[in-house]
C-alpha cells in the first residue's frame, strides 16, 4: 500500500499514477474532497488500484485519523509519501515570521507530523519513507527564503530520520528542481508584482527546464526499489552544492550564474 500526501494533483498525482501503474495499491490523502474524489475517479478508469482519504496534514488528529483508517481499510503501509509543500515570492526585507511560520507548518512541520504517524506502520513492513524536498534544500534562493528555511529544515528531519529512525525502514529524500506545470508562468504572478520579474519564473527565475513531473514520479519509483538514500534533479546540481560545501564564496557566484536576474 502506497500513501501519497497532496496526492489529488501536481507531482503528488503524478506519483499516485505511477505507483499504480506498475501494479501498487495507492491511497491520496488531500483535503480538498471534491478535488480528491475527481482525481481517483480518473485514475480509477484504467483499472488503477486508486483510493483517497479526506486528511489535513497541518493537524494532528486528523493524521492519526487517516492513518487508522487506512490500517483498518488495507492492513498495512508500505511505502509513505509526505509531498505536501507550498513555496512564496517574497523578499527577505519584507518577509514575516508569520510568512517563516505558514512555509514551516506546510513544509516541513506536515512531514514530521505525518512520519511519526507512519513510522510504526513502515517498521512493521520494511517500508519506505519518502520526503518531496527541493533543490532549496540544499542552498539558499533569492526571493524564497521561507521556503528555503522550511526545505532545509525537512532536510535536517530526514538526514535525523536516516541515522535514528528503525533501521527496517528505507528513507528516500528527493530534492526536484522547477517541475513543469501548466501554470509555470502565471502561478506566482499576484506575490511576485513588486518584485524583479524572475520572482513570477518557475524556480525564481533559476536557469533550469521545468521537469516533467511523470519523469520525477519514475525516479522517486525506481529509488525507492533500488532503497537509494537520496535522488537530486538534475544530477548536474550535485556538483554546486559540493563546490558551495569547499567555497561558500564560490557557490553564491554559482547561484548568481544559475539566476536569471541581470544584477
């Protein structure tokens, strides 16, 4: 049994498809329940093992709620994905704690909440667990920086969860850069209106193609059979991430380079 959090659209939709696919029982939880039901009737159609299950990850009772219900539903959990996530454009001069506050509920308090339901369940089976980082788990951004603090906090959570979770469990972090959406161009439009116009850009203007969210659902499938420790898209990232780990001078000329911005 397959759980994908944020499952009714975007990567987490993606992922429930292909799961499914290659034969795996899938249940989405998302909150929004018209969305949800819409989202596994479609799946549903071509014969997918597709459920869905109504649960707020930012609240407590809730989680434990669904986690119970799928128990008694399907028996067992092998594979957790916490994918729920939301970034924001905004200035660091202008950013709130109240702004730090939502991305760190959303993002990464969500992921804990959720693993510790999980956890009993995928010890049990020798399950995965799987956390939806970014690429902003790995280096600051400019204009993003809740989401960078909040990316790099469930970075933390899992690099913990590796070294002191049961050692039964696979724990896959995944760290996508922009994923190609339909709204790419437009999402941000409203937050971005004050700000350089690469704010408004899938990734905040970073100089990398949208990635096609199926082609992250197969490699986030494939590590978690091969039981890899992380998955970074693109590959190419690695290399500014570890020369940023030597030069931190050299990794923000780096991240200068990769930006679309003329300053």
């Amino acid at each position: 049994m397959v759980v994908v959090t944020g499952g009714s659209s975007g990567l987490g939709r993606a992922i429930a498809a292909e799961f499914a696919g290659v034969g795996a029982r899938v249940i989405c939880l998302a909150r929004d329940e018209q969305k949800l039901t819409q989202t596994v009737n479609e799946l549903s159609q071509s014969g997918a093992a597709v459920s869905g299950v109504v649960a707020d990850v930012t609240d407590g009772l809730s989680v434990a709620a669904a986690v119970e219900e799928i128990k008694n539903r399907h028996g067992q959990i092998d594979v957790w994905i916490n994918n729920v996530g939301r970034s924001l454009r905004i200035s660091l001069a202008d950013a709130r704690i109240e702004d730090f506050q939502e991305l760190m509920e959303i993002n990464f308090l969500s992921a804990v909440r959720c693993s510790l339901a999980a956890l009993p369940e995928l010890d049990r089976t020798s399950g995965h667990l799987v956390n939806i980082g970014s690429l902003a788990s790995k280096t600051g951004w400019p204009l993003v920086a809740p989401y960078s603090a909040s990316k790099h906090a469930l970075a933390a959570y899992h690099h913990q969860l590796r070294l002191e979770g049961p050692r039964s469990i696979h724990y896959l972090f995944v760290c996508p850069g922009p994923i190609r959406r339909t709204d790419g161009g437009t999402r941000y439009a409203d937050q971005a209106s004050m700000l350089p116009e690469e704010a408004a850009k899938p990734g905040a203007g970073v100089k990398l193609k949208g990635i096609p969210p199926e082609e992250i659902a197969v490699r986030i499938r494939e590590a978690c059979e091969k039981r890899s420790a992380d998955l970074v898209m693109p590959g190419k990232a690695r290399i500014a991430f570890a020369l940023a780990q030597l030069s931190p001078r050299l990794g923000d000329y780096l991240l200068k380079r990769f930006s679309s911005s003329k300053k």
